[in-house]
C-alpha cells in the first residue's frame, strides 16, 4: 500500500522513539530502526506500507541526496574527483563482473540471472552509507571519499542494470552503444543537475524572504531528479550536482544569510524524515521474506558480494599509490568495509519484471546482502574506523591524504 499522511505520522513516531532508545543503547540509529521494522513486521498492527521503486525514487531519495551534497566538501572533492570517478566507473563494473561470475560459478545461476544481480547489487547505497558515516562521527577527506562515490555510483549501476534488462529481455547492446550510453547518462544527468540549480539560484537573487529561497530549493531537489529520471538519467547525480552548486557560497552566493541557514537547517530535518521512513521500511519487508533453507546460497551471496567489493577497491585505489591523491591501506579497508547496500538495491530487485526466471531468488538473495550490510558491516564499522584511529585523527585533519 501507499504512504497516506496517517502511516507516515505513525511511523515518525516509532522513529522518534527508536531514535531516543537507540541514543541510550549506543546503537547506530538507522540499525534501530530496521530492528524496529522487523518487530513491526511481526504485528498484527504493522503500517500497511511496502517499499517499492516509486516510494524511493519519487518522495525519499532526493532530500537524502540533496542534503548530502549541501555538505560535501566541495574543494576536497576537486582534489579527489580523479579517484572518486575510477572508483565510481571502474570500481563497479569490477565489482559487478566478479559478483556475476561469483553467482555462476558458486550457486550455478544462469549468466543472465547473475549479471542482473551483479549489476543492481555492484554498487554502494548512498542512504546506508551515508546514515552510517554521519552516525559514526567521521570527518575529512575520509568521509568525503566514501559519501562521493557511493552517491557518483548510481549512475554506472543504473547503466549496468539497464543493459542486463535489455539482455534478459532479448536485445543485444553493441559495446559503442553501452559506451554511449553512459557518457549520455552522465553527461545528461550533470546537465539536469546544472540547470535546475543555476535557475532557482537565479531567482533566488529577486528575493529576500528565505521561505521563498527555501521553496527554491526544493523544486531543485526534487525537479532535477525527476527531470533526469523522466529522461532515463540518474536522478541521484543530477540531484547531487543540484546539491554541490547550491551549497557552494561561490556558485549559491545569491541566497540570503538568513535563507542559507533556513535552508540547512530544512534539509537536515528532512533527510532525517526520509531516512527514518527508508530504514524502517527495509525492516518491515525483510520482516516478510522467508530465508529458511537458502542459509548456503545466502552465505555464498554475502561471500561473493565482498570479495567483488574488495576487486573493487584495492585494484583502483593502487592506481593512485604514487600520486598526490593515494589512499592509506587503512583508509582502503575502510572503503572496502563501508560498501554497504541499502534500498537502492532493494528498489531496482523489486523492479524486475515479474516474468522474469528466477526473479525470487534475485530479490530474496537481494534483502540478504542489505541485511548483512546494515547489521553486520553497519556495527563494526565504528569499531573498525577507531581501531585505525580514523574517527579521531580525521576531526584534526587539514584534508590532506594520510602517508
């Protein structure tokens, strides 16, 4: 069913409880929550809510999005763009070819079942990644690096999936035609992204009241993730590069002191309400899915999803181990164990075809990996991050990379 104003209220309530409980528990919010939403799954009472692709991409995704990137270092991204980028492209398509042959060669799926889940499951959750960081007090150009590319990789995974429907459905895409397609998906989205924040900045310079400036704001969030949506972009960079030109004094500079601060202190709440609705969804529809007797290929899954993450990371970031923007050992297990998978993943899986062969065990195999990652790599990562001295080192960090 649908989020009605009546379901929404309810669940902010139990988000709000959980948040306080979660506080007095030391237990990272968004894992409260999923727990929250397994428990409600339980009930006769449970919000008759179901997280589907149009939820996520239509009303949460876009202030997640947007208000992450009013906080990304801007200056700090330029340094490492190159990086970012590398792992972003590259670090996907690696990351999605091993899961492929991973799936094929260890649960005998057929190659087109495997390189679907490949594709949708490749990339990092923006959402997952970011409630984790921003829970675990990480600063600098640590969590810079993480935030930037699981919000650059949506657009690489979008593409992958893309071609993998197509090849499931019976076309073959020749590869200038993939190339293609993903220079046009990230020029396009990059441009929905520039237009739709470069004309509310425009119109934010004839006014003075930050309630209008606000509004401004919004329609960028939302208007440049639609626009590119509507025209088979990524959604998530054109709202991210909407969020780094409105956040950037330089770029932004038409807004008001007043409308500047109304406007972060908006997105900040905002992103809290939609995180708080995605991660108590994700528990209630794992609380429905039935994992008995797929233990092995669940265990096989998780398995083959890291050791990919893991192709992901080191090969790329041993690219850069001799230039200005190399990235410690340290700080590579991190990005590696903080490529978490949240509803992104879960939204593309529930949006596969219901004709198509083997459709449940994609999904079920999906909810497993997203489960794995928000409780198993979600609770460590705070420990991991101050076991290499990341948390405290990075709060008096200059920026610059670690020896």
């Amino acid at each position: 069913m649908g989020l009605s104003v009546e379901r929404a209220a309810l669940l902010m309530l139990i988000a709000a409880v959980v948040g306080i409980v979660s506080r007095r528990l030391r237990l990272p919010y968004s894992v409260g929550l999923v727990i929250a939403g397994l428990v409600l799954a339980l009930l006769p009472i449970s919000p008759q809510v179901t997280l589907t692709k149009s939820l996520l991409f239509s009303i949460l995704l876009p202030p997640l999005i947007f208000e992450a990137a009013l906080r990304l270092d801007l200056d700090q991204l330029r340094k490492d763009f190159v990086l970012v980028f590398v792992l972003a492209t590259a670090g996907v398509v690696l990351s999605a070819a091993f899961t492929t042959m991973g799936m094929r060669v260890f649960l005998g799926w057929p190659w087109i079942t495997a390189l679907l889940f490949g594709s949708l499951i490749s990339a990092t959750d923006p959402v997952s990644v970011i409630a984790i960081f921003k829970g675990a007090n990480l600063h600098g150009r640590l969590l810079t690096l993480v935030e930037s590319e699981s919000l650059l990789n949506d657009g690489t995974a979008a593409v992958l999936f893309s071609i993998s429907l197509s090849l499931a459905q019976g076309h073959s895409p020749t590869v200038l035609g993939i190339t293609t397609k993903l220079l046009i998906t990230i020029a396009g989205s990059i441009a929905c992204g520039f237009v739709a924040a470069l004309g509310v900045s425009a119109l934010a310079g004839r006014t003075n009241d930050h309630l209008i400036e606000l509004t401004f704001t919004t329609v960028a969030a939302y208007g440049s993730f639609i626009l590119a949506e509507n025209l088979n972009l990524s959604g998530v960079l054109a709202t991210l590069v909407a969020g780094l030109i409105v956040g950037n004094k330089r770029a932004g500079g038409r807004f008001t002191d007043r409308g500047r601060e109304a406007v972060e202190a908006f997105w900040e709440y905002a992103a809290f309400v939609a995180n708080s609705l995605v991660f108590l969804l994700i528990g209630i529809r794992v609380g429905h899915e039935h994992f008995l007797g797929k233990w092995s290929a669940v265990a096989a899954a998780i398995v083959v999803v890291l050791v990919s993450r893991a192709f992901a990371v080191y090969p790329c970031c041993a690219l850069f181990l001799r230039s200005r923007i190399r990235v410690s050992a340290r700080q590579q297990h991190v990005l590696f164990w903080g490529g978490l998978r949240g509803a992104l993943a879960l939204a593309l899986a529930l949006a596969l075809p219901p004709e198509l062969p083997d459709r449940s065990s994609v999904v079920s195999l999906s909810f497993a990996i997203v489960v794995f990652s928000i409780f198993v790599q979600g609770l460590t990562i705070k420990p991991l991050l101050r076991h290499f001295g990341e948390i405290a080192a990075t709060r008096q960090a200059s920026g610059a990379p670690s020896p």
